[in-house]
C-alpha cells in the first residue's frame, strides 16, 4: 500500500498494519486512512502516557519504523516532539534487552 503526506511516500504491509493495529471489518478503499489514524492515536496515547514500561515503548516505537508509519528515528522524533537524542536513548532500551 502507498500512502502519501506532504512530502512523504510511504509503502506500508497493510496485512501487518491491520493486525498489529486490529483494524477490522475496513473495506480496502478506507484501510489506509483508518490505519494512519489508528498510528497516529497510538503514536499520540504512547507520547502522552506518564509511566509507560521502557521496553513497551521502546517495541512500540521500534513497530512504527518497521512497518514504515515512520521512516527513521529522526521523523520518530519529529512526529512525536521530541530530540533525536530522547528517541535514541528509547531505543537503546530495546536494543539492550535483544543482546
């Protein structure tokens, strides 16, 4: 699936989306709007929560760049108003947790 906002194309497995954001009973012609919308309210109650476990924010984070919802850790950042540096010490919590 494509999808384009503003200067950004992504292509995204909607299978992949739908599931991990358990978006059903969308016809195809609706699926990438309501797949950005559930991204963008998931992306918003993760940015908002006070005590959210470090390493559930750090996959969730990590799930939106893989399903390209985002491209990189930087527009991560962007989209959720935060340093490029606050984002990576996110991630590194998973990234220790791997190892």
């Amino acid at each position: 699936m494509k999808i384009e906002r503003g200067e950004n194309i992504f292509y995204l497995d909607s299978t992949k989306l739908a599931r991990y954001f358990d978006v059903k009973n969308v016809d195809a012609e609706n699926l990438s709007t309501a797949l950005c919308d559930k991204a963008i309210q998931h992306a918003e109650a993760t940015k908002h929560a006070e005590k959210v476990d470090p390493l559930k924010r750090a996959h969730q984070y990590s799930t939106l760049i893989e399903t390209r919802v985002v491209k990189n850790q930087s527009e991560l950042a962007k989209y959720l108003g935060k340093s490029r540096a606050w984002v990576s010490k996110v991630m590194k919590v998973l990234e220790k947790y791997k190892s």
